[in-house]
C-alpha cells in the first residue's frame, strides 16, 4: 500500500507519465469497432453478444451522463435512461482473434435502453502479448478525486486486473487507467500496479463510492482462498487493504467476480448493502453460478445478514454479473450477466457456425425483499423490456383455462410472454401453465411450465444443435408464491437462442442457453386446472431486432466508426 | 419444559403407565413383518428397499450390540459388525398402504452387515389414524437415564415427530417411545409429548448423548422458520431449549432432518461435530437435498467452523441421511439416506410395476478432512463393499488406454467398478475415463465420465422408463483432485435402478435413481488420453443379490416372522 504522501507524488506524476506500452494483435482494427455479421440464426435479437469472436465477464458497466455529477442528480427511482443525456457503458472481457477465452481485452458498446448495443472500439488493450487484460469495474470520478480530470465531471476510471502469463499462471494483479472522452478511450496510470500481494489467484476488482466515508471501495477475489478482499481509497491509485470476507456460501474452488452494491429494500426506506460472489468451477449444476449476501458495509466492514446461501439464478448460463456503478442506493440497481458457463461455454455451436461465442443476459432491475421466513431475497426483473416491444402477438385478459397457440415465425425470433393467475386464494391454488417453442420443421421444442405455488421447471433437453455432458437440459425452482398478493405470475424473454424466465414478479429467475438445429418458430401457451374463481391473463409480444436495425446494406453492423467526432449510430 | 421434579415424577409414571392407544391399518399385520416381492426389475440388490409402497426418511439408527455398553465399549477405529454380536437397527418413514408418502409409521430392519437387511414388524404406528408418525431418532440408553431399563443396558428409546392431522396440517410435537427387546418392540411413552411448541413445522428429532456435559442432546428443526432448535435433556423426557442455529447454508423452503454427529478428522486425533441439514424444496437442482457445517459443539451451543454451505451429494436422490447412533466420535461415522427427490418420488414407476417406491442409500462411512484452501470437506465412501463382492468380472492393473467391455446380465445386476490413475504428476494432469452401461435390447444407456482433475459427469438422460420435468438427466461436480496424492479415481455401485458414484476416494459422492424399460446388462469402460507415465487400474465385481438368498419358494422375502422367539433369519 502507498502512503498518503506517494499517493499525492504519484497522482502528479500520472497527468504528466507517457502512455505505458499496449500490445495491438494482429489484423484487429485499433480506431475503430470490430464489424460483426449478426444474422445467423442463433444470434440473440435484444442481448448483447460480441461482433465476433469471444466474450465472457461484463466489465466496467457504469452510466456516463454528459457533464453531470451522477451521485448527486436528483432522479426518479426507476431511472429509464430514455433521453439523449444518458449513455450506458458496458464493457466486456473480449478475446477478440478466437472464439475461446483467451488474449483478453475490454470490448466495449454502449447502449441508450441497455437493448440496442452500440460497438465501440476495444477499449482496453494488454501492454504485451503475455498478458491478460481480466475482469474489472469503471467509476465516474466526478470530483476527480484521481487527479486524472481536472475541470471534468465525467471522467472514467477503468480498476482491472492483468495477468501475468509469461510463465504459465503468473501474478494478477490491479491496474487502473482513466477515460477523459466519457469512457471511449483509455490511458492507461504510469505507476501502475495499484495493488499487487503477488499472487497468481487475485483479481476481479469491482470499485464503488462510500459516501459516508468519502472513500472508494474495491472488492476484489483471492479466488482459491475464497477470500474477497475489501480495499478502500482515497484517489483509486493508492489502496488500503481493510477487511475480509471469507468462507461463506457455496465455496466451489474459486471465489470470482465479487460485487458490492447498495440497494433499496421493498416496502421500507431503508437500503442493504449486496455482496455478490461467483464461484467456478463447482456451482450445484456444475460449473459456474453467483450466489449472494444481502449485509451491511460501513466503508470498511461487510457483515452479512445471516449465514445464508442465496443463488442470483437457478439457470446454468447466469455467471459474473455485474452491477452499474453509480446508481443511487434507494434506486433499483441494473446488472448484466455473462450468460453462459465455463463448462461448455468454448464448444456451443455459434464458434464454428457463426464466429462468435456468449452474450450478456438481458439487463435487469433488482432490489432486496424482506420476505417471510426465508428473510432476504434478491428480485430481479428485466429492465424495462416494453421498451422494446414490436408487435403485440397474443393478449388474452381472460384466457381461463385454454390453449394458445402462436406462428412466430415472421419475427424477430425474440418474443416476451408474460402469464398471471390472480384472484388466488388459500383453497384455490391449483392449476399450470405451461409454455412450449417448438421447431414446425424438425420437432425440436424447449418448454417451461409450472403448477401454481409449485416447482417451476425449464426443459431444454429437446433441442440437438449440441450436445455435451455439462449442458444440463432439466431446471426447476420453487417460486416463492406469495399469498398476500394473491397472484402467481411467470414470464419471460426467449430470444433465438436464450431463454430467461422470472416467476412471481423476479422472485426466481433463469437464465438458459439452447440450440436447436431448426428455429423455434411456434409457441404453445397451455393452461389447465385454474379455479373458476380466478383470473388468467396471458401475452405474448414480438420484440425489435435490435442488431437488424443497425446492419448496413450487407447486413453487417460496423458500430461506431466515427467515435471522436460526435457520430455513431443513434437510435 | 419440565422442572426436574416433574421429570423425576414423570419418569417413575411412565414404568407404571398403560401404553396410549394405537391404531392398526386395516390389513397390515401388527406381529410379524410385510412380506415383500423383491424380484422386480427396478428392486436394488445390495440397497434397502421397503417389502411394498412407499419409504422415505431414515429413522432412528442406532446399532445394539447384545448386552453391551455401547460407549464404553473398545471398538476398532472401523467397526465391522461382521461377527453375530452386532445388529444393525434401520427404522424409517413407511407407508404400509401405499406406495406414496401418507399413513406415516415407523418400518423397521436390521442387518449384521449393512447390506443383508432382514425385514422385522413395523416398530412404530401411530395414536389413531389422524395422526402420522413422522421422523426421528433412536438412541440405547446404557445407563438406563431414562428409568424405563431398570437392569439393563440395551434399552432403546425412539424420539419421533407426531404430526397431528385432525385438521389439515396441525401441530407437530415430539414423543418418545421405549422398547425393553433391544429395538424390536416399542411402548409409547405415557406423558408424551416430551416437546410441544404448538407449531406445525416442528419436526425430525435426532438425539446424541453428549459425555462432557452427561447429557442428552437433540437437533429438531422449526422447519419453516429455518431455524434448529438444540434441547438437552438428562433422562430423554424432560427437554430445555438451549440455543438455535438458524439460517445457514441453502435454505429452500423448509429445513429438515437435522444430525448432529462428532466424527474423526484426517490426519488429525481430533474430533470435530457436524450439523447436517436437509432442504426440501428448494435446493439448486430443484427438490431436495443436503447441506452439512462442520463445526464445534459444547452441549449447548453448535457453532460452524465458517460461513460454508457444503452440499453431501452432487446428485439428486439424496436426502434426509441419518448417521447412526453411538458410534464413538473418533470413528468413521455411518450414515443411509433416502435415495429419491421429493419432486418426483411419488411418480417413479416401481409404484405401478412392482408395488413399492423408494430406498436408502448405500451404507457410507465418513470423516471430515481439512483440505487446503475449502477447508472441511466431508469424505464418504460405501461401508465395507468388499464384503458383498460375489466375483470379480474383471480387474486389469495396467490397463492404460484401452476399452474394456463386459456383459453382465448373468449377474445380480448390482456391480462395484473402481478405476485409478496413479503416478500423476503436475505435468501428466491429462486423460479421462468414461464408464457407459447399456442395455443391448433397447440401447438404453447410463453413462459418467470424467477428464483427470476435471469435473465429473453423470448421465441418466438416455433411459426410457421415466419421464419427468423434475427428473434432471445430467449431474456434475470437481473431483477436487488432490495433486499430492498422485492418484485420482472414480468409484460406484450400479444396482439395477440405482447408482452412487465415488470421485477421489470420497472427496465427491452422487446418488442418482435411473429407469430403464430393459435392464442394462452391459458396461464399457474406457480410457484414453492417459500418459504413459501414469499407472491405469480397473476392476469391475458383481456383488451379492441379497434379497434373492431371502426368497422363499416362492420369492418371497418374508423378514424375520418369528422375532421374540430368537428366530429370524441369519446370514
């Protein structure tokens, strides 16, 4: 750890040091984004997936408005982002000349609606072809507490580890570098590592402001120890090392990707602090998962709440997740997660028949519940997903206990659905709704279902575009109905080759990859068994082809070329 | 709670009482025990499986030696039971009616080996036939604390749940019941309840004798408050609450079946205690499972070692273990679990086509180990297989990579296979094997397989007898190989629709159920990617057909129909 004093010394000494060394890999453009061919058939309509080649964890995700002071600007509690001030940044471990981990960089897009994904030029490269650019988070410095901004609010300061791979698995430790275009370009700090305990099992800094303090705080995984480190600064370039949290929840063999946020807490006006920690390989499915502790943090300190294990999502494809830096704590806080798992996530078939691997799941909005019994629980719902909504498709007030069925096959291939059962009451609660998208040409179907007040389960075991012993094809949860509402809900996005589902309003969610050799193309809306005495609703919405939209005259989208003088595609 | 007058008083009423009521199912026998039609496809051969319908939990495991002191007896560190002194006590969760969960007694077996189980007269039934007799524990009360074994020191008393179900779910509470013959005959206790909170989620009593404080103990779980309850007790009907330890680990919806049990540490002379918590539903593969925490116990107070869930089992048919009773805690403790899932156990299709559903697990023995950075890991292995091994089909210590391939279909249908990779070195981390068993009329197949230092799989998504949203085809977990050893290996037992896998000697344990319209009669096993360096082995037994050398005449295993006589059958 530095002293105050070389802390000053070397906040002067970065606005005046050259550029540290940046290796470019061959043939991968430097000024520009990486065009991307988005029209296969199982490229997701309304996530984000990589132009080409290989993603895995988001990185850096932060809202940058224009020339505003983000932690101090008054905002509605659900914040849409809808207008011309505000950009979302999402950054993303990027392998950027294979479609497997490997020699990774910060892609980089940026979204208006977290839907329609702008591509940036890679934001951060490595210094040499030895090393790795991992995992890492992005702040606003709004009071330039780095020194990297003066008379600048918007300011952005990437926190990321490099890994040393000179040797095999060399040391990873902290880096920073600072944004002063908004987050498009990266210098990267001359007296780089900030942080370094030598270790080859230390990384995934995830950086956040505490008010109360005035500091900022970094959680950051010895990943083998299972051990999140806390460190606090003053500047982000000299760290304190303050506390640990170790040995809690599931242990798998490597702790990964840890998250600290402040959110809000329904029916109260207090707000929690969320630690998030993933765990790969070794989650209960097998592979990778992220579990999470609802606590307190006092700038130096997380205490959990209890001793409990609580997962983010009873999918296999759900890992790494992050949350937004910079949104109020009493406002829902957004995340995107890796959708995908590192059991299999280098053998789906997009590799080779497409030429690009993974997506990020849908954006979601998510804030704690103090629920009966089981205390607290995370909710998680997709943000503001009718912003996207291009057809309604099917809606059916009063279904009752009747069978939809629906010809998708002139969409986008990315519907949203939504099914309620209401005017539930103790003696009532029976009945299922099950859904199935099946593939009018080969059969193929993958299906979800649920009784009421029961184990909902996702089956995506019919589909024969892969196969692999790790592919699990069989989930379920209990969705944790709530009989005070009285409604039993489920819903969900599928999206060519992605499934999420949400039951009862986020009380569980899912997140599943699949891949069938022909479209799903036909969806089957059954609902047997409800009480005469409630109610059945029931949805279905074609959402907008969201990469569609940007392609060129040869149905490539190039992104934004022209970042730097003010273009890009706007939507 | 009793003061100690009470209890002293209570104690003197209970040698004087009348038995309380009792009721008796209309056709089944109360002198002797169900007969059973072991011959079925789907019926275990080494595994206990009920004589008709419907098991679930173990209950009330204790081991009674003949006339013996139990605690104070010197055993061997592994006690083996082979001689005619001990008797294994199995009691559990039995529907004599039906083959799904309901009418809730007391069934009950013994075995001198934890393989061969002789079916006796069910132990325990219930008041009336609004009542069900839940689960529970049995301890030998030596030192006759209790007052009900004046002269004698095999006096065993079972603590049960009764759940009071007059009206829809009522109150659960707990009782005691004494048996004078050494566990074969019980007599209710006249005061009963020993516990009653007036809740209707307060059930699974498991009771141990605790020798620093010279009291009893219980573990019982408040089940949907997660929370357990600890009570002592000097004479097993007066109980105090002492303390609770709540919200630990996953927590689903409800905890059940709570142990308590102090077993041996790896390279270690001492103890550790470890709290084993069922979940049901809720766990991460949907349904049922267990979660244990190693930690420290003072007779009060049970204190986790960390903040660690530590799943027992990467499968999905492992619920509600129970470890025996008085097996001193510097010895490998031995424990049986229900071997099915909650979300489908009243589906599987034995109920339609042989009249019974559900068994234990194989008989484990365990111990804690402190591995290098998860910390205690529980190891579990099958108890003393060796002894049940009726031929070696096969065994070849220098395999390397090759195949081997054997019909079985002459055998029992119950096979041990082993495989082991020895000589391993940092640099020759590489090979896998794979064990794959078909049926060579359908081509149905179960298969597992694993890389070396990778994650294990398991495969019932290729048999045909069960379909099921809730009947997961693939589980996965890491070995966890342990590089200073050199060795990684893979264990299990087939047992016609029941399979339990042992990865690196215990480290990692599944069981999994499995349904094939044609019994699989045939196994592959293969090795490839090996380096010549290392060392390959691979046996492969058939094992005894236990229940078939009980069959009479006419296939029938009767169980031991002339008990109190000193008859019964002898192995």
């Amino acid at each position: 750890m530095y002293s105050t004093v070389v802390c000053l010394l070397s906040a002067w000494a970065s606005l005046t040091a050259a550029q540290t060394s940046t290796y470019y890999s061959p043939g991968v453009p430097t000024a520009e984004p990486i065009a991307g061919d988005y029209t296969g058939v199982y490229r997701p309509r309304v996530h984000f997936s990589p132009p080409t080649n290989f993603t895995n964890d988001p990185n850096g995700m932060c809202p940058v408005v224009n020339g505003l002071v983000l932690l101090r600007h008054a905002y509605t509690r659900e914040r849409m982002f809808k207008d011309a001030n505000g950009t979302w940044h999402l950054y993303y471990q990027y392998n950027p000349t294979e479609p497997v981990a490997g020699n990774q960089h910060w892609g980089h897009a940026t979204s208006q609606d977290l839907y329609h994904w702008e591509n940036q030029k890679i934001a951060i490269w490595p210094p040499n072809n030895t090393t790795f650019v991992y995992s890492g988070s992005a702040v606003v410095d709004t009071n330039n507490t780095s020194g990297f901004f003066p008379n600048q609010t918007n300011g952005v300061v990437a926190i990321y580890t490099l890994a040393h791979q000179t040797t095999g698995a060399g040391v990873q430790n902290q880096n920073i570098a600072y944004s002063r275009d908004g987050g498009y370009t990266f210098v990267t700090y001359a007296n780089n590592p900030v942080i370094d305990v030598h270790s080859n099992q230390f990384r995934d800094p995830k950086v956040i402001w505490h008010s109360a303090t005035q500091k900022w705080a970094m959680v950051v995984s010895y990943a083998t120890d299972f051990v999140i480190g806390i460190y606090t600064s003053p500047n982000l370039k000299d760290w304190t090392h303050a506390s640990n949290f170790s040995h809690h929840g599931l242990l798998g063999l490597q702790y990964e990707c840890p998250n600290l946020v402040e959110m809000p807490m329904l029916n109260s006006t207090s707000t929690m602090y969320l630690l998030q920690i993933s765990i790969n390989p070794g989650a209960p499915l097998g592979g990778s998962i992220s579990q999470y502790f609802p606590g307190s943090f006092n700038g130096t300190h997380f205490a959990a709440v209890d001793g409990a294990a609580r997962i983010n999502d009873f999918g296999k494809d759900n890992y790494a997740g992050q949350f937004f830096y910079g949104i109020p704590g009493d406002e829902n806080q957004v995340s995107l997660a890796w959708a995908s798992n590192w059991q299999y996530t280098s053998l789906v078939p997009t590799g080779v028949t497409e030429g690009w691997r993974s997506q990020m799941s849908l954006p979601r909005r998510n804030y704690l519940a103090n629920v009966t019994s089981i205390g607290y629980d995370l909710i998680s719902t997709p943000y503001a997903i009718e912003s996207i909504f291009a057809q309604e498709l099917a809606y059916n007030s009063s279904l009752g206990n009747a069978t939809l069925l629906l010809d998708y096959a002139s969409t986008s291939g990315a519907l949203y659905f939504s099914a309620n059962i209401t005017h539930l009451t103790p003696s009532t609660l029976q009945g299922t709704v099950n859904l199935t998208f099946t593939s009018s040409v080969s059969g193929e179907f993958i299906s979800l279902g649920s009784p009421v007040n029961g184990d909902t389960w996702i089956d995506r075991s019919h589909t024969s575009g892969f196969e692999n012993p790790y592919f699990n094809g069989k989930f379920s949860a209990n969705g944790q109905f709530d009989s005070s509402t009285g409604t039993w809900s489920i819903s969900g996005v599928i999206d060519r080759s992605i499934l999420e589902v949400f039951v009862n309003g986020g009380r569980q969610s899912a997140t599943n990859t699949f891949y069938s050799d022909s479209p799903l193309d036909t969806l089957r809306v059954g609902v047997a068994g409800v009480a005469g005495s409630a109610g059945v609703s029931v949805g279905v919405w074609a959402l907008e082809d969201t990469w569609a939209q940007q392609a060129d005259g040869n149905g490539t989208v190039v992104g934004n070329a022209t970042m730097g003088s003010g273009g890009g595609y706007r939507f």
